[in-house]
C-alpha cells in the first residue's frame, strides 16, 4: 500500500498573500487542488493525508472537500518546521501502508508519469526523488560575501517532490534526525546512510514561493487548459 502525504501548511509570507500558499488561485484553482487531483487519479496511491497549517484547517478542509477527491482519508496539523509536518503526517498513515509519498502543494504541476516513474524507481531501492539539473552556474560561497569555489554543474541536481520511500526506512530516518532541521525529507534518509535514486523530473515542475512564481504557474495552468 502506498500512502500520499501532501504538505499544505505554507503561509506564503513571500508572496504577499493573505490565503496560505496552498489556497492561492492558480488558473482559477487553489494550488492544492491541482496537485491533489493528480494524485487522486494516479493507479498507484491509495490514500492520501493533507497536512494543514494552524491557522488555516477550516479554510483547506473545505478547499479539499469541494475537490471530491475519493483517496483523501485525513487531515493532520503541521508542526512549527516543515520536517515536523511530514512525521505528523506519517503518524496518521494507515498500518498496511508500506510505501510513503512526501509532495509540497506549493508544486501544482506534478505530472502523473513522472511520479510513476520515481514509485517505480524507489520500490528498487527504498528511496528516490525527482529532480532536475539546475540551468545557472552556482557559486558557493563560506562567509556569504565572496566566492568560495564554483559548483561542478554537471553533477548538481536541484531536488523537488514527489520524494518516495519505504515507510519503515523514511520512519526510522525521522526518529534518529528527525529534531535536525532540513529542507526535504530525502536529507534524513542520507544521514541514516540511506541511498536516494534520482529521477530526472520536469522544470514545469516548479515551486510556489514568490509573486514571479504565481506569473509563471499561471503560464502553465492557461497552457494546459488549451492542451484539454
């Protein structure tokens, strides 16, 4: 059994909304929507927990029941980081399930081959992620005023979710460095010495952060509408 936890507890503070992240219209859409509905029709999930925000549980619920989606089974409350709300959200997954889905809300455009692809490639080897080459030159930089070095692009990869896992793995991860503060759930299975595939993903796989963001995820949702 493979269970989906959707992260929906961003407040969006960057991009000066006063809806959380996961409630920002996208193509006339909350974000959380387009994600959920990708996942609500893919084969290989069969539940999904939403996880909200402290102040925002009425306002996603009722977002999520004008959705219908069938796999979602429960709502949790975040925690004050965003690791906090993922192993809140684990406690609440049902006991058959074997198989973790981690997904941020805040990426609307998941595409339903690319998340057959990372399932597929996890149940080999017990955890992978999507991600992409990063297209700038990066530069690393020790005091934070000057250039350290010059990042090696070519072995770069700028991660993004779904992230999958074997739920006992992504468990024991959380419980030895789950109190480490991280930005995705794949770090913790990398300090329990855990490997982590990687899946090629898609750029139109993009985050939900700033007001530019908002232009471009409009940008895709008015390009796949014409698509239908």
């Amino acid at each position: 059994m493979l269970s989906a936890i959707v992260l929906a507890a961003g407040k969006g503070v960057r991009l000066n909304s006063a809806l959380p992240k996961p409630l920002v219209k996208i193509g006339g859409k909350p974000a959380i929507a387009r994600s959920l509905a990708v996942l609500d029709r893919h084969p290989a999930v069969d539940e999904i927990v939403v996880v909200f925000g402290p102040d925002s549980r009425a306002r996603i619920i009722d977002a999520v029941n004008k959705g219908r989606f069938r796999k979602v089974k429960v709502f949790v409350q975040g925690g004050r980081r965003r690791q906090d709300s993922v192993f809140n959200g684990l406690k609440a997954l049902s006991e058959r399930s074997g198989w973790v889905l981690v997904h941020d809300s805040a990426r609307p455009f998941p595409e339903e081959k690319m998340i057959t692809k990372v399932i597929r490639k996890a149940k080999k080897s017990g955890a992978a992620i999507l991600a992409v080459r990063p297209k700038a030159t990066i530069k690393f930089s020790a005091g934070g005023k000057a250039v350290t070095r010059t990042m090696e692009r070519g072995k770069l990869w700028e991660a993004q979710t779904p992230q999958v896992f074997r739920k006992d793995l992504l468990v024991r991860a959380y419980l030895k460095y789950g109190r480490d503060d991280v930005t995705d759930d794949a770090s913790l299975v990398e300090k329990i010495g855990g490997r982590v595939d990687i899946v090629e993903g898609s750029y139109r796989n993009i985050k939900i952060t700033t007001v530019d963001d908002l232009s471009i995820a409009d940008f895709i949702a008015r390009e796949e509408s014409h698509a239908l």
